[in-house]
C-alpha cells in the first residue's frame, strides 16, 4: 500500500519540496533498493533473534520513519527517511512467515495462512491509489506517510497481545559479511535493473549488473564455506525448489510488467485520470487476491508442481489474450488481465508455501527471506526486461508511421516514449498521435507475447520434473556404499525436502 500511495503522491511532493530530476527518482526508488537488499539479512535476524521481537521492533522502526517521510522538508530527508523505511520493511515478511510457520503445525492450516497472508500484498497494492487518491484530494502529500503509522499501531498492541514467540537460534552467529555481499549485490542488480528502464541500457546500468553479478558469485562461493550461512545452498540443488522459486520469480514479473503497460495504457491512450486508472486495474488485484485464496483448498486434491505448471499455463494463457487488445477496444486486456492475476496468485501461493513447509521451523524466517526477494527481484526484472522490449518496438513502430513533415525536436520527443508525445498533444497532428497510440499497443503486444512465452516454458520444465519425480525410486540397497541417497521424496510430493539434510 505505501509503494502504490507513493505514485500518487509524487506530482504534489514535487510541487511542495521542489527536488530535482536525480532526487526524485531516489524517493520513489530507494525504498525498493533498500528492502530488496535487506530482506536476505532480515531473515537471518528473524531465526536468530526470534521473529517476533524483529517483527515488533521492525513495525515501530516503519511507524516512526513514516513520520519522518510525512513531515520531510527537504528532498534529503525524504529520501532517508525512505531509506529508512526500506530496512523497516525488510523485517516484516520474513518475521511474519516465521510466526505463521509456528502458529500453523498442520498443512491445511498452514496453507490457508500463507494464501491468506499473500493475497495481503494484492489487496495493499489495490487499495493503495484509492485510500491515497482520498487523502490526497483533502490534505497534503505527507498524509500518504501519515497512514501507516495507525496500521503499525494496530500491529504492535494486537501482536504483543496475541502473537507467540518462536523459538530463535541464539547460539549462531550472524554471517556479517555474508550480509554484507549480498546487500551490495542485491542493491546494484536492482539499480542496473531500475537505471536500464528509467535511461537505456547505457554504461551505468551494465557496469552496476556486472558489478552486481560479480558481488553476487563471491557471496554463493562465500555462503559454501560460511559455518552459519545466510541463505541455505543445499535447498537450491532440489529440482522442486528450483521451480518453486522460479515460478514466485516469474509470477512477480508477469505481474509487474503488465501493470506497468497497463498504468501508461490507461492514462496516456485511453486519456484516463490517475485514479480511474487505478480502478481499471482492480480486477487484476482482485484475481490475484481470489488465486491466492483458492491456492489451498487445490492444494487439499492435486501436488504442488502439477497446481504450479496449471497455473503458469493460466497465466501465459492471460499474457496472450491481452495481446490481443486494440487500440480502442481493452476488452480483450481486462480478461486476459484477470487470468493473469488467477494465474500468477495461485503460483505464488503455492510455491511459497511449498518453499515455507519444506524449510525446518527455525529456518523459516530465512527461507521467507529467499522467497520475498525473489518475488522483488522478479517486480523489477519484469519492468526492466518488459518495459526495455516495449521500448525498443515503440520507437520502431512510431519511427516508420512519423510524417517527413515533422519537426526534428518533435520526432525525438515522439519517438522517445509515449509519454513525450502526450506532451506535444497541442503542438503536433492528430494522426502523429494516433500513430503513437497504434505503436504504443504494439509494444504491450510484443511484452505479453514474450511474458506468455516465459509462463509457457517455466510450465513446461515444471511438467518435466513431474515426470522425473513420478519414476520408480531406485533400490536404495544396491546404493554403493559412501554414496548418500537424494534428499527428496519423489515418491510423494516433489518438491518436499527431506528435512534431516537441513542443519
């Protein structure tokens, strides 16, 4: 909910703390930053120091840098107090799936909990723009901030009343430099990933993903040999992990990149206001919010992986059926939207879920921590990736449909982006407009097609290791000797991880 308040907020915190272009983009995107850098040390803290405790005090830190952003007087302080809302935030999933895999002992419960708990960030994000859109028409931009504080409020006298302690793991020691490399690591992938979509793939942005890459590998090489590691690298060497997790990725990114057409769609073709935009695009939140929910009464008949390659294919299904929308006429991206939202919900659900059940209880603070940093990593690979493909079918399209006639200045500002020609609305022809939208629409066809594309083989290798997992167990007694047996269970479920190979 604060993430999508923030959108609306900008044109009004801009008029009122005057900050430049740079500042701007670090208020709206330092928070991202921080949170996904954060999330992996976050974890680590919920299972050593117990999750409650970093859930209480995580709240009080987001309640009191909410204060600090609604009455920030300069761009600086803005931007820190956004920072610091950004380490806030970091504690809270992790600390929460932790107390929820306590609470919930039995797999039904459990289920339902984290389907409950992931439709949460869908409903936050749908009514954000509408309780921001109210409070903004009546008060000043600092009211967007304002709002959280009686949210963490509500979360810190219900929680000390009613929430159990889990037991945390004092005697390990935290893996400080470990934390260290992948917050690096973490924040420049992000940064290279938000610099590519904001300003081309230019010299910063590869140089921040190389550098990102590279922090990245000597933190996996780091991790082997840590004696009390962050992340657990055993989990990763399990085929249904691995496509657990890459469904949670792929879900965050379909997710993400659509939005991100449909907002630009929506106000800059369609000529809607920011807030009807944002209820135009309530179905998808509400889809989202209806597949998480349904995620565990499908878990109650069918296995994990089957559920997460139906789901997949549902959501590249959505992905096709928007590609097929014209210019006047969205019919066809509303529905396709929708099955998207189903789609992307249900495979959230059940690969977290998946991901949480098979981690050992005093793990899975850490093991939450993995799945929200990929559900971030996703977000931002979705717009980037997507957001750069649209781009570059854009300018093709428009360049080829441009009149000789136009001005030199008005072909780059057309060409540029979608939103540059609604800025030369008044100064240039109808049909360079029309030519713009026409163009525009072509590039939201090309991201869907390709989204499809993804959702389509991300299904198919979930159908792959279905079959390998349902193949007749070898005769463990003929197992040479010194050769360990696999740590999965494929006679039942495949993605369910034999817990006594976890430390």
């Amino acid at each position: 909910m604060d993430v999508s308040i923030l959108f609306l907020a900008v044109p009004s915190l801009t008029v009122s703390l005057t900050p430049t272009a740079g500042q701007l983009l670090w208020i709206s995107d330092i928070y991202g930053f921080v949170i996904a850098g954060s999330l992996l040390t976050m974890g680590a803290v919920s299972d050593r120091a117990g999750p409650r405790r970093l859930l209480m005090l995580g709240a009080t830190a987001f309640a009191a840098a909410s204060l600090l952003a609604a009455f920030a007087s300069t761009p600086e302080a803005l931007i820190t107090a956004r920072a610091i809302l950004g380490v806030a935030g970091a504690t809270l999933a992790p600390s929460s799936m932790a107390i929820l895999r306590s609470m919930f002992r039995q797999e039904r419960q459990r289920r339902q909990a984290v389907g409950v708990w992931m439709s949460c960030f869908a409903a936050g994000a749908a009514v954000g723009p509408l309780v921001g859109g109210a409070l903004l028409e009546h008060f000043w931009w600092g009211s967007a901030f304002l709002l959280n504080v009686p949210v963490m409020a509500v979360l810190l006298v219900g929680g000390a009343a009613v929430l159990p302690a889990p037991p945390a793991r004092r005697r390990a020691q935290l893996d400080l430099r470990g934390a260290v490399m992948s917050l690096v690591a973490i924040l420049l992938v992000t940064y290279a990933l938000k610099t590519a979509v904001s300003e081309g793939l230019d010299v910063v942005a590869v140089v921040s993903l190389a550098a990102g890459a590279a922090v990245g590998g000597a933190f996996i090489r780091q991790q082997k040999t840590a004696s009390h590691p962050l992340v657990d690298l055993s989990l990763f060497r399990t085929s249904g992990f691995a496509v657990c997790l890459v469904a949670i990725v792929l879900s965050a990114f379909v997710v993400a990149g659509l939005l991100f057409y449909m907002a630009q769609l929506l106000q800059l073709v369609a000529q809607r206001g920011p807030l009807e935009a944002g209820v135009w695009t309530l179905p998808v939140m509400v889809a989202t919010i209806a597949g998480s929910m349904s995620a565990p009464a499908l878990l109650e008949r069918l296995s994990p992986l089957p559920l997460l390659a139906g789901a997949l294919g549902l959501a590249g299904l959505g992905l096709a059926m928007a590609a097929m929308l014209r210019a006047d006429d969205f019919t066809s991206l509303i529905a396709g939207s929708t099955l998207v939202g189903l789609g992307a919900g249900a495979a959230g659900t059940i690969a977290t879920d998946s991901i949480i059940g098979a981690a050992p209880i005093e793990r899975a603070g850490a093991a939450s921590a993995v799945t929200e940093t990929g559900s971030e990593l996703g977000g931002a690979l979705g717009v980037a990736l997507l957001g750069s493909l649209g781009t570059a079918v854009y300018r093709a399209r428009v360049s080829d449909a441009l009149p000789a006639s136009l001005s030199a200045s008005s072909t780059a500002t057309v060409t540029d982006s979608r939103a540059g020609a609604a800025g030369l609305t008044a100064s240039v022809p109808e049909d360079v407009l029309r030519a713009a939208d026409a163009a525009f629409v072509d590039a939201l066809q090309a991201a869907s097609l390709s989204a499809s594309a993804l959702c389509a083989v991300a299904a198919t290798v979930a159908v792959v290791v279905i079959r390998r997992a349902s193949r007749p167990a070898p005769d463990r007694s003929r197992v040479p000797p010194g050769r360990a047996p696999r740590a999965i269970s494929s006679q039942h479920d495949p993605t369910e991880i034999d817990q006594r190979s976890q430390p």
